[in-house]
C-alpha cells in the first residue's frame, strides 16, 4: 500500500494559528526559565559562601579529618599529640616527692597544681601518654676508691621504686604501671598515662648483677649504666667539666650487665656515660639502647650532650644500632646562660635528626630534676610548643621509643628462648662472698 496524500492547505491552515500561539507560550518559557536560572545561580553561590565561610571557621577543628592541619603550628600540635601523645624518657617526680614529702604518698596532691614541673592537669594538658619514673638516688661518697665500700644506695633505690608505685596506685584513674611496649600501647588506648621505672645509676644496683635481676623483678625497664660517678661497671662523663676516667669505657663486668639487661629486656641508658662508655655500649649490646635525656654536643658543648662521632653510629640496617636520644631540657646542657629555650631545644631535636636520623631522636625532659627550665618549656603541659612537623612530631613524642623498647623486647625473648643462662658473675674486688672452690 502506498501512503496517503497530504493535504497541506487544510495542515497549514490548522497549523498556523497554534504556531502563533506555541511561539508566544515558547517566549514566556524562555523569561520564566531565566528568571529560574538567575535565581538558582543565586542560591548556589549564597549556598557557596555560607559553606566556604563555616569551612574557615571550623578548619581547624575538622583539618585533621580530612588531612589537613590548623595553620596555627601549636595548635596543629596539638593537634598531632592526640594521636601521639608524649613518652618522656626521664622525670624526677620521685625524688621531689622525696624531698619534699619525706616519700608520704598521702601528703601528695598531684590533682592541684605542684611547686614542680609534674601534676596531672598540665601532664594531661601537655598531651603526656607515658613517661619513666627516674628511681634516681645520688652517687654514693662513702663508697671508696674501688666501690667497696657499704653503702644505702639500694636500700634507697628500694624506697624511691616503692614511693613510684604508691603514687601510681594513688591515682590508678590516671597512671598505670607499665612493662612493655604493648603494655604502654594499651594504656594508651585506655586514656591512661602509662607510666615506667627507670634506674639512673649503676650504683643503685649496688655494683651487683643479680640486684639488676629483682630490680627488673620489681619493674625496672632501664638501667641508666652511670650517674656522674664511674661505679664498678663503668666510666661516667662526670658533670661540668668532666672527670678523668676510671675503666677506660666498661669495666669487664659492665660488658656482663649490659648483656644480662639485654637478656632480660632492661634498656640499656647512656646518658650521662663517658664518650668511651657509650661507644663500647652500643658495640657490645644486642639490643637497640636509648639515651633517657640527652641533648647534641655539636649544638651545645658540654660532655653530658652525645658527640656527632656518636651519633653516627646509630640507625636501622647493617653496622648501625637502632636507638633512640630522647633530648634533654636542662638549661646548662641546652644552651649557654640565660639562653636556653624552646627553639635551642627544637634546634638539639633538629640536630640529632640531621645526624641520626627521625627515627632516633625522643623527648627526655628531666622535669622536677632541674632547676630551672628554658623559656617556653616550663613544665609537662608545654611539649606542644615545641611544634614539629608531621612525621618528625609523632615519631619524636613516643613512637622512636616505642619501636626501641620492642626491639630489646624481641631479643630479650630470642636469649631466652635460646635457653641463654643468667650471668653469676660477681665483682672480681669483692671478697666478701668465696668464689667456688674456695671453701
Ligand atoms: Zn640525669
């Protein structure tokens, strides 16, 4: 079939009067949908605007969300802190309370504000999540020539481990004692300020390996080898100017502790050491070490600070020890008089890292150990002036610690698990015991 014909006249003639009135309703579409337009376009940008403005205002609170940081670097700080907040080294609350107190765990109010550096609103202000109790108790000046002497340097260690303990239990709402890496890790994750015991001399263990066995028993988790006295382990770098040294480095029953520490999974701590000391140290350790509060001598020259030769020996990977320098604030070791604050210490920071690496530089502030502090550094809640960077901030606040400690951890189980016996060995002056055979 073909298609019918079209009749065009009647087609127009129907057609013509609806073109007419189609273009006249296509004109009114066109002033209504422009009108839309502009008003959409309107909307968007108001809409824009108050987002952009609310943006400003809250960017600093939802930077870190979405991976950007307040443009204030305390703030950002701050910020940072709160995913990784402060493991410090070396705090001398012990030996305030001590002083202070007479070691009266109940005259102690750590909830107000303290005369000292240290009380649980600026620990929790200044983002502190861990920190080593130093059990520190002065060289002993009876001891004699060869360290033979009796002394009271245990009975006392003794006293100041059971004052840290007393104080933690005291406020088991907000400390916790903590044993390892993964002990510290979850009391992190709890909200709780772990908190850890560390020796600060060889003397407190009476010049005795098996007294570093029950201290470690107790909770000691590092043995600082020296005070500002050699003992009978090794050579101290003295204070200022420095002592002439007694063992040349270690003794040959200092290179019997660090090994039985590195059994046990006690760090081995060479701050305050001589040059020789922590040289022979790191050489003999199978574990990674730290230095508990220690800033750069290259930075600021005084012997208590590590050397750059030093410095170079520490790393990850062949020929190089994992450690970590956990920096000190002690104005005397930071800068010369009247001179120390918060950027020479940032400087001592940068130093070690430039010459280490990040991943070996930590926070050893040495608060209520000193007497004086360095300007914007006064007490625990200022670490976020400090004001790092990003990667530099988390590793330096607790994580470079934290991979150390479970280093030591991993090679304290491989001795032991390789059926590693205790060390007996005894100091070869002492004649108070008979050796075997003897008798
Ligand atoms: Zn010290």
């Amino acid at each position: 079939m073909s298609d019918p014909p079209v009749d065009h006249t009647i087609t127009n003639g129907e057609r013509s009067p609806l073109l007419q009135r189609e273009s006249h309703h296509i004109e009114s579409n066109r002033k209504y949908y422009s009108l839309a337009k502009t008003a959409a376009y309107g909307v968007s940008i108001v809409v824009f605007l108050v987002v952009f403005i609310t943006l400003c205002f809250y960017y600093e609170r939802i930077g870190d969300a979405i991976g950007g940081l307040p443009t204030d670097p305390e703030k950002a700080a701050k910020l940072l802190l709160q995913g990784s907040p402060v493991i410090d080294g070396h705090i001398d609350l012990p030996i305030l309370v001590r002083y202070a107190f007479a070691n009266n765990a109940s005259a102690v109010d750590l909830e107000k504000p303290t005369q000292g550096h240290v009380d649980i609103p600026r620990l929790r202000e200044g983002h502190v999540g861990g920190f080593f109790w130093s059990v520190y108790v002065g060289c002993p000046t009876e001891a004699g020539e060869d360290y033979l002497n009796a002394t009271w340097r245990v009975r006392d260690t003794l006293e100041q481990i059971d004052i840290t303990k007393l104080l933690i239990s005291k406020y088991s709402g907000t400390f916790e004692l903590a044993l390892s890496s993964a002990h510290i890790k979850s009391a992190l994750a709890r909200r709780k300020i772990a908190s850890l015991i560390g020796i600060e001399g060889g003397h407190q263990l009476g010049n005795s390996i098996a007294v570093l066995r029950q201290m470690h028993a107790l909770g000691v988790r590092y043995v600082t080898l020296t005070h500002i006295c050699h003992n009978a382990f090794a050579d101290s770098c003295g204070y200022l100017p420095g002592i002439i040294p007694r063992w040349g480095g270690l003794s040959p029953l200092g290179k019997t502790l660090v090994r039985e520490m590195n059994r046990l999974g006690v760090l081995v701590d060479l701050s305050h050491t001589s040059d020789d000391t922590a040289r022979q140290a790191i050489s003999h350790s199978l574990a990674p070490v730290i230095w508990s509060h220690s800033s750069s001598r290259a930075v600021h020259d005084v012997p208590r600070n590590v050397p750059d030769d030093i410095l170079k020996l520490i790393g990850i990977g062949a020929g190089k020890k994992d450690a970590v320098v956990m920096v000190n604030f002690a104005p005397q070791f930071v800068a010369d008089p009247g001179q120390a604050n918060v950027s020479a210490v940032a400087d001592h920071v940068e130093h070690i890292a430039a010459i280490a690496g990040k991943k070996h530089v930590g926070l050893g502030s040495d608060f209520d150990g000193i007497e004086s502090t360095p300007e914007g550094l006064e007490d625990v809640s200022k670490y976020p002036a400090l004001r790092m960077g990003k990667s530099e901030l988390e590793g330096l606040t607790g994580r470079n610690l934290l991979r150390v400690m479970a280093g030591a951890e991993r090679v304290a189980y491989e001795l032991q698990a390789a059926g590693t016996e205790p060390s007996y060995e005894l100091y070869d002056k002492r004649s108070d015991i008979p050796r075997q055979g003897e008798l």
